[in-house]
C-alpha cells in the first residue's frame, strides 16, 4: 500500500475535495493545487494533514501538475501511482483490484475502472464513448448480454480521471507531454503507451464516481483566444501521435493554409484573412513544437519528470 501514490491536481475543488481525499484514506496521497483562488489549500491542509501538498503559485494544466505528484511520489519509493481527479471519488476496492491485475498482467501499464455519474445509475458519459463498439467490440456486448466479463477490455484510450500507472510504465514513456496545456494530454500519453509496447485497459470489476455530469459546457466564440487554443490543440493532438507521425503531412497542412489565405485576398474577404493568418502562425508554431515532442516521445525513459534511477 505504502507504494502506491494517489495522486489529485486541484484547482478550486471545494466543491469535491472532502469527499474525494476521503476515499483515499488508505493511501500516501499527494495534492498538486494549481494556484486555486478558493479554500482548496487551507482546507486540505487543516483538515487532512497527512495529505502532502504541493502548491503552486500558477496554474500548471492537468498534464504539468500530475508530472511534479508522479515525480514526487518516485522520489518516495513509489511503484505505482493513482492519477485520480479531484472530482472523482473512490470506492474501497477499485485501487486493490486494479494493483491486482496490473501485478498479474505487467504489460497492461494504464488501467482504469468503470467510471459512473454522481448518482451512481449510469456510466459517465465520455467514458461510455471510450468504449464503444468500435474502440473495444466486446464491451457492451458482454454486459448486455449477459456474457462472462473478461477481466480487462483493451482500449487505445480512456480518460486520466483515474489511471493507475506502474512504475514500468513511467521508466519507458515518461510523464504528461507539456506542449499539451490542458485536455489531450491523457490521449498523447495513451498514443506514447501503445507505441513502446504497453497496453491500456479498462477492468470491469471495480469502479470509480466521476461526479460531474451536472457541469455546462462553455460556449466558444468563433475567432476567439480560446478559439484559436482549441484549434492548435487539435492540430497537435492528430499530428504529435507517435505512432502515426508524418513530417511531410504537417508541411502539407500549413501549404493547405497558404492556399486558403490566397483565396481570402482573392476573395477581397479581409477579416478571413485576419483570422486564418492569425491561425497559421500557431500552426507553424505548432509544428516545430511536435517535431521536438515526437523525438522525444520516441525514446524510453523518465521523460519530463524530475526522477532518476541513478540518484
């Protein structure tokens, strides 16, 4: 147990944090805030004291924050670590089951539980795309059905909510990519799992509550910063898999957007132009940032975490 780290990145997690840090009681648990402006800190610091907190004085993202808890937790001794969201909530067994499977089954290096809504009646909903038909065929088919369920189903991705990670897993792929701010960052990593020959799967004996099925999407405002954010996030997200990368598909892309550029003045249409150049810059921006990511993606070891074995 000592071994195992649970790891939580908050970020004004009030709403979550008791319930979710009290799930973890069994284990040494380690708390990322990135620069909350609510009580999160002096709460978990006041009322779980034997929490270790790392507070930051800006926010980091989800992937950045999860790389100074998982460095942290190595530097302890750890073997295992337990990404958990400060929104999700453990039940007693879902660590010891998937600590058991992950020791019997080495090469599954990213294991999750079932993911549940807060009133514990349906699976939440992005995981229950995770695992659709088309990502794992026998999922659904198994429980409706009423088949003997197979002790893990192999998926290419499932969300960070709740990762138990081995210790195998962060020597060969390295922590969270940091040219992923926040979202994507778990599908990059998933992308690095599958590419140095580790599996990620879903054991469907256990589970965890992910409580935010009552939480409203913002609405993004064509052109805007978070607009453009979305845009570049996506443009690395397809072209820095490691698995798929294709130097000569990336200058494809940005030729592509020279051409849309060319139309815009043909066009007369300025504010078209205005916006795609504005994009294109970030795209080239972009590009050199994956080049440099996939190098290093490609090779094996601790990579952006703060852990050597040689120290």
């Amino acid at each position: 147990m000592m071994k195992t780290f649970v790891i939580i990145v908050t970020y004004n997690g009030m709403p979550w944090i008791k319930r979710c840090l009290e799930s973890c009681d069994k284990y040494s648990t380690v708390v990322i805030d990135n620069d909350s402006n609510d009580e999160t800190v002096a709460f978990v610091k006041k009322q779980f004291p034997e929490v270790k907190v790392l507070v930051q004085d800006k926010n980091l993202g989800f992937g950045q924050a999860n790389n100074l808890g998982i460095s942290y937790a190595l530097k302890k001794g750890a073997e295992h670590v337990f990404l958990l969201n400060q929104d999700a909530y453990l039940f007693p067994d879902t660590i010891e089951v998937l600590l058991d499977f992950q020791k019997r089954n080495p090469l599954y290096w990213v294991l999750s539980p079932l993911h549940v809504q807060g009133d514990e009646k349906r699976l939440d909903r992005k995981f229950s795309n995770y695992m659709s038909f088309d990502k794992n065929p026998d999922f659904y088919s198994d429980f409706v059905l009423g088949n003997t369920l197979k002790e893990v189903y192999p998926v290419p991705f499932v969300n960070a909510a709740a990762w138990l990670l081995s210790k195998k897993c962060l020597a060969t792929v390295g922590g969270f990519d940091p040219i992923f701010y926040h979202y994507c960052e778990d599908d990059n990593y998933c992308q690095r799992v599958l590419y140095h020959g580790g599996n990620v799967g879903v054991v469907p004996t256990t589970k965890v509550i992910h409580d935010r099925e009552n939480r409203k999407s913002q609405l993004i405002k064509p052109f805007s910063e978070a607009y453009y954010s979305n845009k570049v996030r996506q443009f690395k997200y397809i072209h820095a898999n490691v698995n798929s990368f294709n130097e000569a598909g990336l200058n494809r892309k940005l030729e592509f957007y020279k051409k849309l550029l060319i139309k815009a003045i043909l066009k007369g249409s300025l504010s078209q132009f205005v916006y795609l150049k504005q994009e294109l810059k970030l795209i080239k921006q972009a590009k050199l940032e994956i080049v440099e990511s996939v190098r290093k993606n490609r090779t094996k070891g601790f990579t952006y975490l703060s852990f050597s074995e040689n120290k």
